[in-house]
C-alpha cells in the first residue's frame, strides 16, 4: 500500500485528492450552522417550538461527537476509503433526510443521520492530507484544514440565509449534494485504499459510558426548563443516567490500561489546560452564532439574507486571523496570544450584553468582527500550546480529545444559552 501513494502523487491525483478533503471538511463544517437563519422558514413548516430550537444544531454535533473517536479505529479495520465513502453516501441520505422531515422530530432525526456521518469526514480527511502530502508540506496544508473549518462555520449562516429566502429552506440542503458527489467521485477514483496492519481494539465501553454522560447531560440541559426540572421524572432518568456514565468512565480510565483517551495525555499540563479552555471557545463559538440570527430577524425584523450577511463579518475576521497567526514570527510568546485572543473575545461579549430592541446593525456588526478576530487569534495558539510539549506519538490521541473539548463545549453551550433564551 505505501508504494501506492508515490503513484498518486505522481499521477497529479493528490492534488484532487487535496481539493475533496478540504470541501469535505468545509462541508462538514459549513452544514453546522446552515440552518442558522432560516430557522424562522424551518420553524414556520415544521412547527417547531422556540425550544426545539436548540436541537437543529445539538442533533447534529453531538451525533458527530459520539462517533469521531471510532474514526481511526475504523479505518484501520475497514480501510480508510472505505469508511470515507460509506461516511460520504449516509451523509447524503441525512442531507435528504432534511428535505423530506415533515414534523419537527423526523428533522432532529434526519440531523442526526448526517451529524453521525459528519464526525468521520472531519478527523478522516486531515488523516488523508497528511498521509498523500509531503512532510514539509504537513504545516501548510493543516493550516488549509483550519481555514476550511473555521470559514465553514462562521460561513453557513450567510450561505443558508440567502438560499432560504430566494429558494426555500430545502435548498440549503441541496447545497451540499453536488459537493458529495464530486468528493465521492474524486475520493472512488484516486484514493489507494489502507488498513492499519495491527488495528488496536477499542475501548468501546468508555465510549458507551462517555456517551452516556454526555448524552444524559445534554437531554437534561435541552429538556429541564420545559419539563420543569426536577419535578419531571424524565429529567431526574437523564441526570442518573448522565451521573452513572461519566461515574463508569472514570472508574474504567482509573482502572484500565487501554481505552480511548490515553492517560499519558492527562500528564501533560499544557495540552490539559488548552484542552479546557477550547471547550470554553466552543462554548463561545457557536452559541452566540446560534441565538444572534434569531435575534436580527425577531426582535430587529431584518430579513433573513440581511441578517446571514451580518453574520458572516465574524468570519471574514476569524479566516483573517488565523492565516495572519500563521505568519507570527516565533520568538513572541505564544501565551500572548492567548492572553490577547481572550481579552478581545471578553471585550466582543461585553458588547453584546448592550443588544437591545432600540441597537441598529453597527453594534452587532462591531461585536461580531471583534468575537472573530479574538477566536481566530486565540484558536491557533490553543493548538500550539497543546501540541509543543506533547510526545509526538501521542497526537492522533490528542487531536481527537482536543477537537471533542471544542465540539463538547459547542453542544452544552447551545443547551444552555437555549435554556436562558
């Protein structure tokens, strides 16, 4: 198999290859926050509550989050290809899901199809730039990852709003179709199949009992406020349930030797502590992308293109900075940026605390531009802190925990500011 790969480079096919890993990775990324703005068009057919709001998003990140883990182990068993191309048809199916949903649940169900794809393509498709691409290009092109995921999520909004208002909500879903079949095509044509020669078993029972407490705590934090919390049985099942899954997994990770998260990762305080606060941009990130449409279009009447126009100046600044970190000269220190890109995304929140029915569009826009500017600051010095002291053979363990921290953070934070809201 590795003679295989020169062949491909040789061929001109990698460069094909290179371009289907990055849209898969923009099209994973972008389908989070599509629905963003039509929400008011997805509501009004579905039927669907201010409260099943939340769901839209949590449905599909969390379905992602629950089978991301299993993506190496996977490839490694069935071959890389393999698992890609299956990834990439049920992504589909879940793409037509959404189109057909005719109540608000056959919708969170269709999201959750594709959300369950969505969690291979991510971690597969960075696995594959760096597997047909040269070492000395590895830097470059996961900065192209990056770039790619970060402009899917803070693009969809705008992408979603303009298709939902000239073509109906169904269309942001077409949108994707095309790009999976080019992926598909590209990915059934050059990519050389692998499998690991000695694929690792995997710990399945932490991730059912980590599932479980996340799972638990999601449906607590979604549900509790319409239930009444506590005087609901229901919520008291989900907050037991959520209890005896993290109480299980930390037991299993205390007890056993092998198991999803490598316990030498703990050891190392840099990569803990960076993991902890991207859990903090996660929950930063997408809330206030998911509650600032809803808010331009219900309480300020801006249409539902105008308003995914003024969302995407996050993204302009957050694509901006992150390609600008790449060119930081090495000598400054790295904490720094974080200190920096923290404070700017303080200050953008403070000014979001002034949003009122009486604002016009400039403070929205304001806060938006400096909430980029501070994530795309603080994002790549996060992954630099959390990988400079971290042994080398155990990064594919820590990119996966790392990116869960992120994607983690995102769900619980919808779940709250939806609770609020």
């Amino acid at each position: 198999m590795s003679a295989a790969l020169p062949s491909v480079a040789a061929s001109g096919g990698h460069r094909a290859i290179t371009v289907a890993a990055l849209m898969a990775t923009y099209m994973e990324a972008v389908n989070i926050s599509l629905p963003n703005a039509a929400l008011p068009h997805i509501q009004g057919t579905l039927s669907m509550a201010n409260d099943e709001v939340g769901w839209v998003f949590t449905a599909y990140i969390a379905a992602g989050a629950a089978v991301m883990p299993m993506a190496r182990w996977l490839a490694g068993r069935y071959g890389r290809k393999t698992v890609y191309q299956v990834s990439l048809a049920v992504f589909s199916l879940g793409l037509m899901l959404d189109t057909l949903a005719t109540t608000s649940i056959q919708f969170v169900l269709a999201r959750i199809v594709q959300g369950a794809a969505s969690g291979m393509l991510a971690p597969l498709s960075l696995a594959i730039l760096l597997d047909v691409l040269s070492p000395a290009r590895h830097a470059r092109i996961s900065l192209a990852w990056s770039v790619c995921l970060v402009l899917g999520i803070s693009s969809g909004a705008s992408i979603g709003g303009w298709l939902s208002e000239y073509h109906g909500w169904h269309s942001i879903f077409y949108f994707s179709l095309p790009m999976t079949g080019f992926i598909f095509l590209t990915v059934a044509l050059s990519l050389p199949e692998k499998r690991a020669e000695q694929n690792q078993p995997f710990d399945f029972f932490g991730l059912a009992t980590f599932s479980l407490g996340m799972i638990g705590l999601q449906m607590l934090l979604d549900r509790g406020e319409r239930l009444e919390w506590f005087a609901s049985a229901e919520i008291w099942a989900e907050a037991i349930a959520s209890a005896l899954g993290f109480y299980l997994f930390i037991v299993h990770v205390m007890t056993t030797d092998v198991h999803f998260f490598n316990k030498a990762l703990f050891k190392d305080r840099n990569f803990i502590l960076s993991a902890i606060m991207y859990f903090a941009v996660g929950f930063v990130l997408l809330p206030t992308l998911a509650l600032t449409s809803p808010m331009l279009e219900e309480l300020l009447d801006y249409p539902v293109d105008t308003a995914g126009y003024m969302t995407l100046a996050r993204g302009v600044t957050l694509v901006g900075a992150v390609v600008l970190m790449s060119f930081a000269p090495a000598r400054i220190d790295n904490r720094l940026f974080v200190i920096g890109g923290i404070a700017v995304v303080v200050y953008a929140n403070s000014l979001m605390l002034g949003y009122s029915p009486a604002m016009d569009w400039r403070l929205a826009v304001a806060a938006t531009l400096l909430q980029g500017a501070g994530l795309g600051t603080l994002l790549p010095a996060l992954s630099k802190a959390a990988f400079g002291t971290l042994d080398p053979k155990f990064r594919p363990e820590g990119t996966a925990l790392f990116n869960l921290s992120r994607v983690y953070g995102s769900t619980i934070g919808i779940a709250v500011v939806q609770m609020f809201f």
